[in-house]
C-alpha cells in the first residue's frame, strides 16, 4: 500500500472511532430582574393607592367644590389604573398579590398592621369623613398632601435599595408615581392657599 492510501485509511480510522461532540449545555435561565424590595414597594403601594382613591371617592357626597370633585375624580382614575398594572406586575412575576386593602397593609415580617407612610389612620378617616362643605375640601387637602409625601417617600426608598427598581415596568410604575403626586402636591398646596380666607366651621 502507497504511503497515501496508507495515510487516508489512518485518517478514515481516526474519524470512525473519534467520539462525537458533546451537546452544547443549554443557555442558563435568566436571572430575575426583581427583588424582595420591589415586590415589597409594590404591594405596598397598592394599598397607598387603595386609601387614597376610597377618600378620593368620598368628595360628591361630602360636599366638596367642583375643583375638589375633579381633581378627585382624576385620583380614583389614575390610581386604579396603577393599582391594577401593580397587580399585574405581581402576578406576572408569581408573586403573592395583595389585595387593594384601604384601611393597611401588613408588612413582611411584621405581625400587625402598618401602615404605608402618609396614609390615613383610622381616626383620621373617620375624622375626614365627618366633614362637609369647605371644611372636607380643606382637610382632605391637607391630609392628601401629606398621603402624597408618603408615596414619594416610598419612591424614594425604594430607589435607594441596592439592586431594586432595575425591573424595567416597575422602574417606569415609581417614575409615573413620582412625577404625577410631586405635580398634584403642587396644585393641592395652591388649592388650600385658596382656602385660606374661608372660616372653618367650629366643631358641632
């Protein structure tokens, strides 16, 4: 046999018996782009809402002035849509979702009730609820104002966690929430100044 054909059936040989190529290994899962604290503000944040749109809602049967009433109605509709695109946020992920509790929100790792910052507490509710007229325009300004602080604190918080608020729909969820209660904070405090020259009535 030539050194050729010699050469060839090596190489023939070679092939037949090398072993194959091992399979590729599969790409590996993405890492979830959530975090305990981002599923924490969410559901928070729901009940922030909750409160805020049931107080909203009292404004035709207490009274209010027509601003008041449509600046109200613009809260229960922004705030609603919010709550139900947090909840779907949560459910996507296949995380407990809450439901839109107005009255607290139990913490994680907490055994009692807390409530959100700058929610309304149970005095303060009934409190609201039993004004009318200038007097429910005016404290529910107030009290508003400050339920609006407490979201932008959770904003805040939020995104100064390490590693939170890297999700993309949440990031955009706090953005909105940030932009829309800094600038309705801005036309409360103008709409209680208003208030300033009204008495208030004095207590019954």
């Amino acid at each position: 046999m030539s050194g050729l054909r010699v050469l060839s059936a090596l190489a023939a040989a070679a092939c037949a018996t090398a072993p194959a190529h091992p399979a590729a290994p599969p790409p590996p899962a993405p890492a979830p782009t959530h975090t305990a604290a981002d599923v924490a503000f969410m559901a928070g944040m729901i009940a922030h809402h909750a409160q805020a749109v049931l107080i909203a809602g009292w404004a035709p049967a207490h009274g209010a002035s027509s601003d008041l009433r449509a600046l109200c109605a613009r809260i229960v509709v922004g705030q609603r849509d919010e709550i139900a695109a947090m909840q779907r946020w949560l459910a996507e992920r296949h995380e407990p979702v809450p439901d839109a509790d107005p009255r607290g929100h139990m913490m994680p790792g907490m055994d009692h009730a807390v409530l959100m910052p700058g929610m309304l507490t149970e005095e303060q509710l009934a409190r609201l609820d039993s004004a009318q007229g200038s007097d429910f325009d005016r404290l529910f300004l107030t009290d508003m104002i400050e339920h609006h602080r407490g979201a932008l604190t959770m904003v805040r918080a939020l995104i100064d966690t390490p590693r939170a608020a890297r999700d993309g729909l949440l990031f955009q969820v706090a953005s909105d929430i940030s932009a829309d209660q800094t600038a309705e904070i801005d036309r409360m405090t103008r709409m209680l100044d208003a208030l300033s020259h009204i008495p208030q009535r004095s207590p019954q």
